[in-house]
C-alpha cells in the first residue's frame, strides 16, 4: 500500500515518501549549479516595475463587457405601482391648489415623490424631491422646481405642501 507524502513542496497526491527523495536528489543532481545563483539582471533592458508585469498575468477578459452586464442584469428596479382614483383625485386636488397658489405669487415649498422610469430595463424608482414650487405646466403636464426639476405629473404618486395648507387657503 503507497502512502501520500504531505509535507515539502512537492505535495504530489500518490507519490511515496521514497519517490518524492529520489525527485528531489534528481532535481539536485540536475539543476544544482544554478539553483542558489541570482536572478540575471540585463543590461541593455531595465526591469519592469511590478505593477507592469503584473498586468501581464492579470485575467484576460474575451468577452469585453459581460460583466458590465451581468450588473446591469443583476440592478434591481422597481414596479410602477397604479393609483387608486383616491389617490389621483387627492393629488389632483392638491396640485390645483399649488396652481392657485402659484398663480397669486405666494411662495411654495412642496415634497414629491414621483417614478422615474429606468433607462435601461423594465420598471423604475421612486424618487423624492422637495423645494419651492415654480410653476405647473399645464401643456406639458409638469411640476416644475425652483431648482430646474421637472416632474411630470402622470408619474406624480404623492405631493405635499411643506407646512401643510391652511384652512383659508383650502377650498376657495
């Protein structure tokens, strides 16, 4: 029965102890002259630094992009969720009276979260955005911010008016 030889750096599975000496002595009887001697230095070429010869064995990638895909594939996006006509009716209610308000130069600051449909693949996300209200585009069917935003209305699924509404402002 051979036994595995486990130590040294030969580690070769199968191979006995006796084998392993006898490949050893070999190696040495061979390459003996030159084994302890200093790695040749030339002259005439100077010596990568490490980071470039290390690029050498860095992984060759065939398929150029793929992993920029698999990312892509892997980025989760939301669902765009339906409105209940509640819903729509509240936001509705509330962006008329932003229009109202607007409309007779009274500052307002609004909180809206609204969908922004991915680029790339199917579904979106939810983003927020606060600030002072610009204008409501009733052709383009936006909410403008002061700060450049356009929000489109359509994909509008909560606003508020910062400081809420007050009572004599509601219901004229």
């Amino acid at each position: 029965m051979t036994q595995q030889a486990t130590t040294g750096w030969h580690n070769v599975v199968g191979a006995t102890p006796d084998e392993l000496r006898r490949a050893e002595i070999e190696s040495l009887v061979r390459y003996g002259d030159i084994i302890d001697l200093p790695a040749p230095v030339s002259r005439r070429h100077p010596r990568q630094p490490a980071d470039v010869r290390a690029a050498q064995f860095a992984p060759f990638a065939a398929l150029v992009g793929y992993g920029d895909e698999v990312r892509e594939t892997a980025r989760l996006t939301e669902e765009r969720r339906e409105l209940e006509e509640d819903e729509k009716r509240e936001i509705d209610e509330v962006l008329q009276e932003i229009a109202r308000l607007l409309a007779s130069h009274t500052p307002i600051t609004v909180r809206v979260r609204y969908f922004v449909p991915d680029a790339r693949k199917a579904g979106g996300s939810y983003v927020e955005a606060a600030g002072a209200a610009r204008r409501i585009d009733a052709y383009r069917r936006t909410l403008a911010l002061a700060d450049g935003t356009m929000i489109p209305i359509a994909d509008i699924v909560h606003v508020d008016v910062e400081g809420g509404l007050r009572s004599d402002d509601a219901g004229a």
